[in-house]
C-alpha cells in the first residue's frame, strides 16, 4: 500500500504539531490537561489538515486506554455496539479511547449509543468534526465534552512542515532535492492553512520532478502547476461558505476595498457567482441604502451584467460595484425602520386602519361620526397635509431616524420646513 507522505511523516510529539499555538503551547489548558494524562470527552472543531487526528493519535500514547477509531462517514451503530463489547474483556479493563472522525455524519440515535458509556467513564470521547459542533452534534453529546477548535495554520507555521517534509523525501528516497525557498513559500501559502495538503503537495511535487545530474531540481513552476487550486478550500454546505460570504460582506460594510475584493476574488475563484453577486445586492441596499440611493439600480446592473456574461468577464462589472459600495456613504437607517416595523407586527401591535385610509366610502350604523374624511394631499400646498396614517394604537411610533449623511438630512430639512409652515 502506498502510505500518504502526511501519514509517513505524522508528528510524534505535541511539539511537532504546526500551528495550534493557542491550544498546544506551553502552558496552555488544552496541553496541560494532555499531560496530566486524566482524559476528559472532547470535541475537536476545525478545518481539514490542521492537526485534529494526529493530536488524537498522540494524546492515545499517553493513554493506557485501548485505542478505537471510527469514521463518521461509514460507521455503523453495529460497529458502536462491536467496541461496547469489548468493555467486558481483556482490552476493556482500562476503558477504551474512542476516535471518532467526522462526528458530523452520525446521526442523532447513533450518537445516542455511546451516552451511557461516556456518562460512566468507561469510553473515553475524542471527536472531530470540521463543522460548527454546536448545529451538527447532539446536545447531549456536547453537555459531556469539552469543545477546542483548531484553527487554519498560519503560513509560516506551514513552512516548517514544508521544509521538514522535504528533508524527510531527501533521507526516504536518498536523493539529493533542490527546492527554492520560493517554491516552499508559495506550497505554504497555496495550501490555504491544510498543512496535509502542503505535505502531500511535497511529495507529489518532487516525484514528478526528474533526476537530472543526481539530483531532483523542484521549480517554483512546478509547484504552481501542482497546487494551484489548493487554496480554494470551499465547502458550499460548512462553515468556510459561510465564512468567506460573511467576511466579503462585513468587508464592504466596513468600506475596506481592498479586502472585500480580496474575498470577491476567492468566491470567484471557488465559482460561486451567485453568492457573490446575493451578497453584494444586500449590501447596497442594507449598509449603503439612502446615504447614495442610486447605488441600488447602478449596483442591479452590474449584477444583470455579471450574470449575463458569465465568468471570467463577470469579475469585472462585481469589482466596480463591490468598490463603489466601499467608498459610499453608509446607512441603515432604512434597515433599521423595517426591522422595528415588522418586530411590531409580529408582536400583535397594529392592526387595523385609520378611517381616512380604508378602501370603502360607507360607515356602518354604529359609527356616529359617518364619513371618510381623507385628505387629498396633492390638493394642498407643498403636497402635504397632516392627518393620521398610523394603526389607533401605535399612533406617534418613530421607525425612521435619519442618519447623518447630506442625503437624509437634505431630506430630513426639506420635509421638516414644509410641516413646520403648513
């Protein structure tokens, strides 16, 4: 069997694992309670390659549990019952560590099996999981284990990998291997913080690579060639969809150009027209609103014109909007009324119209005071006149503040001269 070089080359040691400082540095609660060796049930939550299984590896090292591993994706509630057995034999006395990858994939009833058993300490849980455990795991199953998330690795984490794994090829294979320091930088970066993609990228980019002179020269071109779609890590059902539409959005709110089309650019890149141009359609109409009110049909069209060309012309009307949308003025103000106003209703408040406004020209018996009194407002100066337009009982609710952009407050003055002289 051909082994992965990741799997050849999987850390020992918690000092060998990229990254994770914020769990595995000295003195950290997550490292300290690993080498107190009393194992409590985990859950480990994070993106794929940054270390979850080698951690659970390491940590069944210290155990002298017998370890058991699962995957959430072919699992079976017989293969659950299958490791309960053993509980009662030999390799049971100690209690068992369960790894359980890609929790996510269990459903509620097999989640429910192991509850008795990691109630009573006779399994010891480590999951992982690479989404948000808090929508995918069974409460149950979290109200008895610790939640840590791992985090992408930083780039230059990623170089150490790198690089030891370059060195691990070199004394393997007994070669001689060139690599620029260039070629190892852009296999950190393209990797996208998956530190097994990094290494698999290692091994895949210097077996490709001839011997030429006794040696395997590893070009900076030849490792474009081989991971150029790593870092385009883009799952349309998890958490980095999610992510990546959120920070594209939040950017453009927070009038940064720069990285706002920097996430148009990944989301582009990953073929997610859609979203992209969702998202941006939002945001001109929530964050930019009536601070620019023309941003709305000018931000409409490049998006007819994004999805009428298609990719990769599309790139180009999304970057003007998504650039346009940065530099305006910004103000929820509308967002904020229609947020208030349906609050209301949903709430029972309204209800009901004013007389003036109701669609009929007749009163019932019981009514004293017959007519519909409306009043016309073209009919008066200005085109305003005053006269109730409210529900009886939310009648003086505010839902509209203007904001201060010239805008609203050009709007603001005009109408509050033209109530104050009527």
């Amino acid at each position: 069997m051909n082994i992965p070089l990741a799997d050849r080359l999987r850390p020992q040691s918690l000092d060998d694992i990229a990254g994770q400082h914020h769990l595995l540095d000295k003195n950290k609660p997550l490292r300290n309670i690993i080498e107190s060796g009393q194992i409590p049930n985990m859950v480990f939550y994070g993106p794929s390659g940054v270390g979850k299984t080698t951690l659970a590896s390491i940590i069944a090292k210290k155990t002298n549990r017998t370890l058991r591993k699962l995957n959430g994706t072919t699992a079976t509630t017989a293969d659950i019952r299958n490791i309960v057995s053993e509980l009662s034999g030999f390799t049971g006395v100690n209690g068992i560590l369960l790894y359980l990858d890609e929790i996510q994939y269990f459903n509620k009833k097999q989640q429910q099996t192991l509850l008795e058993f990691i109630e009573n300490g006779s399994i010891t849980l480590i999951a992982s999981t690479t989404e948000n455990p808090y929508f995918y795991v069974y409460s149950a199953i979290l109200s008895r284990s610790t939640v840590f998330e791992f985090k992408s690795v930083e780039k230059d984490d990623v170089v150490v990998a790198v690089n030891r794994a370059f060195d691990f090829m070199r004394n393997e294979l007994n070669e001689e291997i060139e690599v620029s320091e260039k070629a190892v930088e852009y296999i950190a970066y393209a990797c996208g913080g998956d530190v097994r993609k990094a290494i698999n990228a290692v091994e895949l980019s210097t077996i490709s690579t001839p011997i030429v002179e006794n040696k395997r020269t590893i070009t900076l071109e030849t490792v474009k060639s081989l991971t150029q779609k790593s870092a385009m890590k883009y799952d349309r059902e998890g958490d980095e969809h999610y992510d990546l539409l959120s920070a594209f959005q939040k950017s453009m709110r927070g009038s940064d150009p720069d990285a706002a089309i920097h996430y148009l650019a990944r989301i582009l890149l990953a073929g997610d027209l859609p979203s992209a141009c969702r998202r941006l359609m939002v945001c001109a109409c929530e964050d930019v609103g009536l601070a620019n009110p023309n941003i709305i049909p000018i931000v409409k069209s490049a998006v007819d014109a994004a999805m009428m060309v298609g990719m990769p012309e599309a790139r180009i009307p999304l970057a003007d909007a998504v650039i346009l949308v940065c530099l305006s003025p910004k103000s929820n103000s509308a967002y904020n009324a229609i947020n208030q106003a349906m609050a209301d209703v949903q709430a029972g408040k309204g209800g009901g119209f004013p007389r003036c406004l109701q669609n009929k020209h007749y009163d019932g018996d019981d009514v004293k005071n017959k007519g519909q009194f409306y009043k016309y407002p073209h009919d008066f100066p200005n085109h305003w006149t005053e006269q109730q337009y409210m529900p009886d009982n939310l009648k003086g609710t505010v839902y509209y503040e203007p904001d201060l952009n010239k805008t609203e407050q050009a709007y603001k003055n005009y109408w509050n001269n033209i109530k104050k002289n009527n």
